[in-house]
C-alpha cells in the first residue's frame, strides 16, 4: 500500500504504511500533526462514533438546539459540537508530545468520510 494524503475543505488526512514511527496525519489549512497508527486508528474510531451519535440525536433535538459530544480513549480526546446536521470537531492528543486541532462545520462531513476510507485498498 502506498501513502496516501486526502484533502478537502479545511481538512488534511494522511496515511503512510511506511513511515517508522508516526504512520497518520490529521490536519487543517495552517497545521497537521503527526500521529501513530495506533492514535490515528483511535482517531478515526472516535470520530466515526461521535458523528453516529449526531446522526442519532437528531431525531431527539428540537431544529435549534445544539448538543456537544465528547469521546476519549488513553490516545486522545474529542469533541463535536453544534446541530446534528452541522457541527464542528476538536480533538487533543494525550500522548507525551502534545497537541490538538479542530475543523470548523464546512468540511466535518467530508473528513468524517474521509476517515472511513483512507486505508481502504
């Protein structure tokens, strides 16, 4: 398999099987970090739960309301935040080095599909 990188609005998604140590990549327009494969498998897990429970909020919100969902794992911790339909991702790497990132409501869906194809081959 061959590393791959997906972009789309105001989203980064890196796969390389290659690479020793950091195999994935989760970025913005401005900034990406590195991640393990296993925080990138978490990464995407996560995600992938926490858009399905939007998805199933929706039949229990009224139009207006908005809801925050959060998700962690012993690699990192997320968020979405906003109406089930649209909303926007934070997430903070727990891990020795650091870091975190969020995507605003334009490209949410697009990465979340993203996520579920990547390492598809």
């Amino acid at each position: 398999m061959e590393k791959i990188l997906k972009t789309g609005t105001g989203w980064r998604l890196g796969w390389n099987p290659e690479a020793s140590e950091f195999q994935g990549l989760v970025g913005g327009d401005t900034w990406a970090v590195e991640l393990t494969q296993a925080e990138f498998d978490d990464f995407c897990r996560l995600l992938s739960q926490l858009a399905e429970t939007m998805t199933q909020m929706a039949q229990e919100l009224m139009d207006e309301e908005k809801i925050a969902c959060e998700a962690e794992s012993d690699w990192l911790w997320m968020q979405v935040e906003g109406y089930p339909h649209a909303y926007t991702v934070q997430f903070i790497l727990n891990t020795g080095r650091r870091a975190e990132g969020s995507w605003p409501v334009d490209g949410v869906a697009e990465l979340v599909q993203a996520t579920k194809t990547l390492k598809i081959f």
